[in-house]
C-alpha cells in the first residue's frame, strides 16, 4: 500500500505536468493566433494560399492581377467552339456569339472569399483547412440576353425544320401519295442552362431541346379527297355524240382532277378547264364548218351547195359530264349545236355579193380594187378604185356614208365630190387635183395608192356621188 508521502509526491509531480502542458498550450495556441495573424496580413487583399480558378492557380494574386487573369479566360471564352445541335442539324458558333461571358465581380468575390468568414473560428480553421486542402473553383459565368436572344434568333433559320405536308397528286392516272414530315423548332427556354453546365463540364458539345411542329396536312386530312379522286378514276363514263361514242381514258380523266388546299383542308374537284382542253380534241372530230348557199342573182343557179355547221357546245357538255360524275352515272350527252347555211344571192357577172342590204348600197373589194353600186339584189355599175397603200389601209366593216361636199381639200390639194364615211379622215373621193386642177393618179387607180381613202377616176367620182345619198351603206371588205 503506497504510503501518505508517496501519494503527496505523486500529486506535485501531475501539477508540474499540468503546468508545463500549459504553458505550451498557451505558447501553442499565442504562435498559432500569431501565425493565423501573420498570414492574413501576408495574403491581405489577396486570394489565399492554394485556390485554383478554373485551373489556374490564383493564390496570391491581387485583385487587378487576378481581374486581367478574368479578362484573358473571358477572351478565351468568347473565341472557343462549341457545336449546338437540334434534332438532325447541327451549327458550329463560338461561346462569345451566345454572349456566354465570365461574370469578373462575382468570380473575383468566390475566390477572395475562400478562408475568409466573419467567424474568427471558422475563418481560422479555414485557414489551415487551405493548407491541406486545394479549392479549385469555376468560374461564374453569365449570359447577355440581348446578344443570346440574336443568337437564338438566326440559329434558328439555321436548325429549325420545316414541317412537310403530307401531298396528294393524280399521275399517269394513278393516286400518288406523300406523307407529311414533323417540323421541329429549336427552344430557347433551357439553352441557358444547358450551355452553362456544358462550359462546367469542360465540354463542347450541346443537345438543345426542340419543341415539335406538326404539318398542316396530314395523311387523315387527304382522305376526303382521295376518296373523291378514287370515284372519278373508277367511273366509267361515256361520252355519246349520235351513234358515235367517246370514251375519256384513266390518264384523261386523272388530267381533270384539281386538288386544293385552305389551311387543314385538301380538297379534289373536277377542273373545267382541263375538261374544256379534252373537248377540244373531240371537237376536232365532231365540228364541222358551215358553208353558205351561193346562187346566180339572176337565175338562181346553185353555184355552191351549203352545208349545215356543227359545233360541240363545250359549256353544255362539261355541265353533263361534271353531272354525271358527282351522280355516278356513266353516260353523259355530248352536246352539239347546228348552224343553218344562209343564201347568199352572187352576180357572177361582177364577181360580187348582192343583196347585202335592202335598196342602195356600195360594196368595196380591196383584193380586186373595184367597188359596185348594188341596189337590192341588182348590180349597176362596177368602177376601179385605189384603196390605202400599206402602212395606211383603208378600213374595213359597214360603214355609212354621212357626210357629202361637192369640193374639199386643202391649199396643197382639191377632194372633189368627197364623201366621208369614218371619223379621222376616210372618204370617198376623186383622184386627187392640185390647186391648179391638174389630176394625179389616175395611172394607180386598180392599185393600192392613197392615204386611206378610196379613190375614183374623174367621172366616176361625181357619178356615185350624185348616186348615194346620206346614210347609204357602205361594206369594204377583202
């Protein structure tokens, strides 16, 4: 058993152990806060010991140092690729045309904020946390919204796909079908996001997001209409003309087709001009001429049998034909109008048309030169004439005649027994006369000569003249 003196022995010896641990304790903890004191004031207004910014060391570095470092990363930044892709396209841009940029101010505050806490213990046990502990940091990276919505903006035009319409078309007589295509429109509403965290990630390559279009047309739209496409290919239709049929074939029919579109709507009817362009070769066929009766003014002798025309009447018939086919009906009327022939009474004699007009009339031949005075079905008198030389016809059509002066002209020239029949200066007139009454032209009557006019030889003039009378026809013809 130890004894009293062992035990007093024993006590002294603890209490210089407990006043040794601490005075170094003491001495311990005053060289530590000296330490902790000194180190501060060392990397005052500076980036502590063992902070990396986006790999690069900072420690130290005071704040202009460490905001020229900011701006050499951002100017980096802005010139680095990165390849944006949206469904099946793809754009290359550099980070600077999103307008991703380094945010200097708040960057600088992460990495002056590492150790440092207004909590002395924490600050200080941040401190030697540094000491063993590297904090790399990333940098704070924001986006300019004017500079990203442009960007947005033409990589659109650049990855947005258009939706296709689904199609329906009539070929050679059968049914082509396309189906329609998804379009796809490129989302801004995440990019943001994705392109910070792909600048995190130390990569290069962003998925964005795309918001689905779908086409106007779809296959279910285009059913109506092929159905309707389908009626009128099957239908066998005839055209009946008398004992004579035709009949339009499949590659006919699928021409007659016209399919249109408003807005989700397709719709197939039958194109009356394509109808009217099929009738015309039937016409070609069908039609015939109408050819006048001509017979002798005197003796009636036939001198040209008429013949009835016949004329496909194109508006009747595609009528009938579209009727039929909304109706389901396989025969429709080929309608034709006839023409009678008229009787055209003739003077062999003179070689012209007679009885034109009822009583006194004047019929000029431009092809022959000669124009005859007609009364009813007579002819009384056939004389040369000159008509307008090329580059001034003389006008053709029913004319009357409506103004009579026994003499007219000008200074350079005399228009004896003129008789005017159309406005700007057509009439009726002798060869023309200088003021000196000297004729000329004489020589050309029977050929094409004057400005317009008709002209007639000395005598003849005055002789039709006091023939007609005001309001009396007059038919110029070739």
């Amino acid at each position: 058993m130890p004894n009293a003196k062992t035990k007093s022995e024993g006590l002294e010896i603890l209490k210089k152990i407990a006043k040794i641990s601490a005075v170094f304790l003491g001495c311990l903890l005053a060289l530590s806060i000296i330490a902790l004191i000194s180190y501060q004031q060392l990397f005052k207004n500076k980036v502590y010991y063992r902070v990396s910014l986006s790999g690069t060391d900072v420690s130290g570095m005071k704040e202009s140092e460490l905001r020229k470092l900011i701006e050499v990363k951002n100017k980096q930044l802005s010139e680095k690729n990165i390849t944006l892709k949206a469904a099946n396209k793809e754009t290359v841009t550099q980070f600077g045309e999103i307008g991703v940029m380094i945010d200097a101010d708040m960057t600088m505050k992460r990495c002056y904020g590492v150790g440092r806490s207004p909590d002395i213990l924490l600050n200080s046990f941040n401190i030697i946390k540094s000491f063993f502990d590297r904090q790399n940091l990333s940098s704070i990276l924001v986006i300019k919204q004017e500079v990203f919505d442009r960007f947005v903006s033409n990589a659109s035009k650049t990855l947005n796909t258009d939706p296709v319409n689904a199609t329906i078309a009539v070929r050679n007589g059968q049914i082509v079908e396309t189906s329609g295509e998804v379009g796809y429109q490129l989302s801004s509403v995440n990019l943001p996001l994705l392109i910070i965290k792909t600048l995190n990630n130390s990569q290069n390559n962003i998925v964005a997001e795309v918001e689905p279009i779908e086409p106007n047309i779809q296959q279910v739209n285009l059913l109506e209409a092929k159905n309707k496409i389908n009626h009128i290919l099957d239908l066998d239709l005839t055209l009946d003309y008398g004992q004579t049929n035709f009949k339009p074939t499949l590659l006919d029919k699928g021409n007659w087709v016209k399919i249109e579109q408003a807005d989700t709507t397709v719709t197939a009817s039958l194109d009356q001009i394509k109808i009217a362009t099929y009738l015309d070769n039937i016409k070609n066929k069908v039609d015939v001429s109408k050819v006048d009766r001509k017979v002798e003014s005197t003796t009636n002798a036939v001198i040209t049998e008429g013949r009835t025309g016949v004329s496909v009447n194109k508006d009747k018939t595609i009528a009938n034909i579209v009727n039929a086919i909304d109706k389901g009906i396989t025969r429709a009327t080929l309608v034709v109008e006839t023409a009678n022939p008229s009787e055209i009474k003739y003077c062999t004699q003179h070689g012209v048309e007679v009885g034109k007009f009822a009583g006194k009339y004047l019929d000029a031949n431009l092809t022959t030169q000669r124009m005859c005075q007609i009364d009813g079905y007579d002819v009384i008198k056939c004389l040369l004439i000159s008509s307008g030389a090329k580059g001034m016809s003389t006008p053709t059509g029913s004319f009357k005649i409506y103004e009579k002066v026994p003499r007219s002209g000008s200074a350079i020239v005399v228009l004896n027994w003129w008789q005017r029949f159309a406005p700007n200066g057509y009439g009726i007139h002798e060869i023309p006369q200088t003021p000196e009454g000297i004729s000329v032209g004489a020589d050309q009557l029977g050929t094409i000569a004057s400005h317009g006019c008709i002209r007639l030889g000395i005598g003849d003039a005055e002789s039709v003249f006091n023939w007609t009378e005001m309001g009396t026809n007059l038919y110029i013809h070739y």
